[in-house]
C-alpha cells in the first residue's frame, strides 16, 4: 500500500510516536544551534579579515565593518542552511538531532515544507532580536511558541 506523509504523520501521532520536548531539551537544541552559527560566523569573518589584512600588516585595534559584515552574512547563512535546508532533508538542525527532537507539521506530524521552514526561520531571527532581550529584561516567563504551523516534537 502506499501511504503519503500526511497519512503516515496521523499515524504516529496516534501511535504516541511523539511527545511534547523537555524544556531543558529545547534549550540545549536553541543552545548548540546558536554557537554552530555564531562561531562559524566568527571563524569565517576572522580568515577575511586575515587575507584582507595581508600578512606583514598590523592587526586594527577595533575590526572592520569588512569583518562584522563578513561575520553577520557567515553566521546568518549557516543558520539558514542548518535551520531550512538540513531540516527539509533530517527533519531537525543540529541541535534538534542532537537533542533527540524534530520539526513535524501541526496538523498532522508530517514532514515541513520549504516554506514553512523560512517562515519559522525568520521568526527565530525575529525572536532572538527583540523577545528574548525583552524577556530577560522583564523576568518574565513567557517560552517561545511554534510558529507558522510547525511543532517541535520528541521521539517516545
């Protein structure tokens, strides 16, 4: 017989195949996913700003915008490609693999699509830039949501 994704989603879901991930574990997942672009980010802007030094030059005391583009554009790429594309084809970034959890549609615990994908990686950006700020600031107890359909998800 053959089965689509969305039939054989129904069926985890119904088989308890899923459940609902740890805190701790959502962290670790958001933790490790944020040093991999980061100091990726990082490494990369700091080889440019080698080459472009050239090797007799004296390093700057502060680095250049040459550098912090270099880094912003590295680390905002690898986000992307272990947020969208690695989850399109593993169902989950480094982190989530690492943690155990994965990234399923709502509705049915089937495989996210492409766009769904750049849709909740946009609101990840969103989110670490103005509500976690306001969040530590505030003390408040508010985690973040799923978003664009999505749901994170932990293997039984």
């Amino acid at each position: 017989m053959i089965e689509n994704h969305s039939t054989r989603g129904k069926q985890q879901l119904a088989r308890g195949v899923t459940a609902a991930p740890s805190v701790g574990r959502r962290l670790a997942a958001v933790s490790l996913d944020a040093l991999i672009a980061l100091v990726g980010g990082f490494v990369t802007g700091t080889a440019l700003a080698r080459d472009t030094a050239g090797q007799g030059a004296a390093a700057p005391l502060l680095p250049s915008p040459l550098f912090w583009a270099t880094t912003l554009g590295a680390a905002l790429t690898l986000s992307f490609a272990n947020h969208v594309l690695l989850t399109l084809m593993r169902k989950g970034s480094l982190g989530k693999l690492t943690s155990g959890l994965r990234v399923v549609r709502a509705s049915d615990g089937g495989h996210a699509g492409f766009v769904r994908l750049v849709g909740r990686w946009l609101f990840g950006i969103y989110w670490s830039i103005f509500c976690i700020p306001l969040h530590v600031a505030t003390d408040s107890g508010v985690e973040q949501q799923d978003a664009v359909g999505l749901h994170i998800v932990r293997r039984t």
